[in-house]
C-alpha cells in the first residue's frame, strides 16, 4: 500500500470536494423512502439518514466505487481525499434494496435528494425543495420536465401547471454549480398530474329557428370579393363573390349558404370582369365576441371539388393587429376535393399548421359537430366529441411562434370555392351548399365569456 504524506490543510481542502447525484429514489423501491447521506459543515465525514421501511430488519453496507464495504455500516464515514472517489449507501430490508443519493469527491455536495410538492390547495403550481449544499455558496439551474422531454423557457424554483401536463409525470432537473468544484445534476422524483374532469354548461346559443331571418344583433354580412376590405381574393386567391342573399335560414332551422354559377357573370370580380361564383359569409365582427370557452357547430358540408366551408374565429384586435398577428382559429374547414378529412388550424405569427382527422361517411352526407375547446393555454379540436388535435402554448418550439389566443375573437362562417386551399373547381361543378344547424357557446368549468357590443 502506497502511503502519502501531506499537510492537514491539503486534507481538508481535498475533502472538501463532493458531489450527490441521485441513482435510487424513494419512489423507485418497494415499501421504502431512500436513506440519504450528507457530510458535515466540515467537509471530513459523511454520515447517514436511514430510509423508511414497512418493517423487518434493516442493513446497512457502504458502497465505494460501486463495491461494498465489508460489515455493517459505521454511522460516520471519513471523507475520502482522492477526487472521483464514488460513495453510496445501501439498505435492505426482506431482500428488498434503497440506495441513497450518491456523493462524487470534487463536485458540489448535495446533502439528500431533490423533492418537488404543490404550493397551493388548487395544486396548480408546483415548487422545488432543494437539500443543502456543500460548498454552502453554490448556484442551482432549473429544467422542468414532462416526461423525459424538456419543457421549453421552465428554467424557475416554481412551475405553474399548463393544460396540456394534464395526464403526464412532471418533474426538475437540477444542475449546481460551485466556484472551484464540478458540477452536480440531480433530478426529483415525478408528480403525476391527473386529467381534470370538465363540466360545460349553456351561456349562447343561436339556433337558425325557421321561418325568422338570420339575426342582425348577431350576425352581419361582409359582401364581395375582399376588395373592399384591401384583401383581394379574401386573401386565398378565392373566387367567389359573396351576398347575403345566398344564405337562408330553411325549413328545418339551419342556416344553409348555397354557392352558385347562376347569376356570377353579372358581377365584376378582381380577377374578371365576371365573376365565376356567387356564395356568402357571415360574421359576428362588432356585434358578439367570445374569449375562452367551447364553441360548437353542427354542419352538413359541400360536395364538389373546389368547395371550401368553414366555421373559424378571428381576434377581434384585427383592425389594429393586422392577421396573423390577431390570430385565427380554423373550427373546422371542409373541402369537397377530400370529403372524408376534417380541418382544424391555429393560424398565428410563424404557426398555422392543422390538425386532421377523417369521416367514414365524409361529412356531406349528414350533419357532423365540430368543436374547440379554447383555453388560456390550449386548444383542443373536436369532432363528435372526440379530440383529434391539441394546441399547446407550452409546446410553442420558437420565440418567434407567439401565443395569441389571449383575447377576444368573433365569429365567421361561409361558403368559399376554389382558391389556395380550396383547390381547383370542377367545371362540371354548377352549384353547392353548407348548412349550420346551430352554433353554441358554453363555459367549461366556470371558465368563458361572451361579449355583447
């Protein structure tokens, strides 16, 4: 054996040098808390904390450097000297096994294991309980994850709780850092974060009832071809003109827009000196509005290639925000080139990709519900009350991709034809029609507004 000779003061500073970094949680043995191990405002001797065990007798064995010391465990350990020197204890109890958190000669010493706990009744807000340190002065980082995936921008000591965690494990990685030792990472056990149940209730409604016409407290036409609103082609190159006289609520109470060639070539389009198509659009702009909660719709949607129906929201900022900076939420978009898909887009700074799901019977042939449940942190798109699409602010992967689903947004609906999403219209294509049967609007759980001008 090789033996050194050194100064007391060179002991000390070398002893000094420590670091924890978990292998075993309590969470992860059997009817066990972990024991823990922590060294002394000294730096020279480690001693340990035994673990919670549901009953038996309990060893205890030193581990250094992955090997076991021999005989039972002495309550203190004398601090190695030498840096990398691994240290752990182990526990078993009825053949069961904990270890503690590991100590690493050189890094930062972290005396037990990092523990996360709500810090409110309504457990909404998670926050982070760190053991104490050695060398005392030593800086901690945070990382949230969900999952083993980092959550994006959670770098605090606390961590509010989005939508979108409902389902998932959460919990920190934590880094410290020390001026003149290594660094020590240690990660908490998870909270799994139950699925709140959702209770939606009734606040509006507009029923299409027939025999009364469409209701000018609510709804207002926006006739044309965008020209007349500086957005020719209505922005898509589309290549309808749209009047109010092509919706009527009918017979059986559903409000049905109906597209035509017939009478197009008297009107003068932006691309033409005859238009191609004649349809309509309506929107609540300036009349009702609506922040958070579940809009609904029930639709029967066009058959034809190049139809385009849509039931969407703008951000009621728009004039001041121009698109896409107020945002946009696609309900649903229906084209009769893929009559079994469904539609359902964010549309935002640097965002707007869609979400799909199919139809087996497509959705001309009868009526359909279509669905967002829109909160401050989510979307989610629906079909018959099935999700099919999940809009998270906290998934948002660039600064430039901003949330903008924080205000109030109106309501659109019409019967577009053609243009870049609509695609090509079939020649043979003479006429086509959409019809709402009701368009519905409830809190969910208390939360939603509706906003009458």
């Amino acid at each position: 054996m090789t033996k050194f000779k050194c100064s007391a003061l060179a002991i000390l500073l070398l002893a000094l040098h420590f670091s924890s970094i978990p292998v075993a949680r309590a969470a992860d043995t059997p009817n066990s808390a972990a024991p823990t191990i922590s060294v002394d405002a000294s730096g020279k001797n480690i001693s340990y904390k035994t673990g919670t065990w549901s009953g038996g007798a309990v060893t205890a064995s030193w581990i250094v450097n992955g090997k076991a010391t021999p005989g039972a465990a002495k309550k203190v350990l004398p601090a190695p000297s030498k840096k990398g020197t691994s240290i752990q204890l182990r526990e078993t109890s009825s053949g069961v096994s904990a270890l503690s958190n590991r100590i690493v000669i050189g890094n930062v010493i972290v005396n037990g294991f990092t523990k996360i706990s709500y810090v409110d009744d309504k457990q909404t807000t998670l926050s982070v309980t760190v053991p104490t340190t050695f060398p005392k002065v030593s800086t901690a980082k945070y990382q949230w994850l969900k999952g083993p995936f980092e959550i994006k921008g959670a770098h605090s000591s606390t961590y509010v709780l989005a939508t979108g965690d409902q389902g998932s494990d959460i919990s920190v990685r934590v880094t410290f850092t020390g001026k003149g030792f290594g660094t020590t990472t240690q990660e908490s056990t998870s909270v799994a974060i139950p699925v709140a149940t959702r209770s939606y209730a009734l606040a509006w409604s507009d029923e299409f009832n027939a025999g009364s016409p469409l209701n000018p407290k609510i709804w207002k036409t926006e006739d044309g071809d965008g020209v007349a609103y500086n957005n020719r082609g209505w922005g898509n190159q589309e290549r309808q003109y749209y009047l109010s006289t092509q919706s009527t609520i009918d017979s059986s109470g559903a409000l049905t827009m109906a597209a035509t060639r017939k009478g197009a070539e008297t009107i003068k389009c932006y691309y033409a000196a005859s238009c191609e198509w004649i349809s309509s659009k309506f929107v609540t702009k300036g009349l009702v509005g609506f922040k958070y909660g579940r809009i609904e719709t029930r639709v029967k949607g066009p058959i034809g290639a190049g139809t385009w129906a849509a039931f969407w929201m703008l951000g009621a900022n728009i004039d001041d925000r121009p698109w896409p900076g107020c945002g946009e939420i696609d309900i649903t978009e229906l084209l009769g080139r893929d009559p079994s898909t469904v539609y359902g887009t964010p549309h935002g700074p640097a965002s707007g990709q869609s979400y799909t799901t199919t139809l087996a019977n497509g959705f001309a042939s009868e009526y359909h519900t279509y669905a967002v449940d829109w909160l401050p942190d989510q979307i989610t798109w629906y079909v018959d009350g099935k999700a099919y699409g999940s809009h998270n602010k906290s998934e948002l992967d660039d600064p430039s991709h901003t949330w903008v689903f924080d205000h109030e947004y109106y309501l659109l609906a019409n019967l577009a034809m053609g243009g870049t999403f609509g695609g090509a219209i079939d020649p043979a294509l003479q006429d086509a029609t959409t019809s709402f049967d009701y368009v519905r609007f409830y809190t969910i759980n208390g939360l939603g507004e509706v906003i009458n001008h």
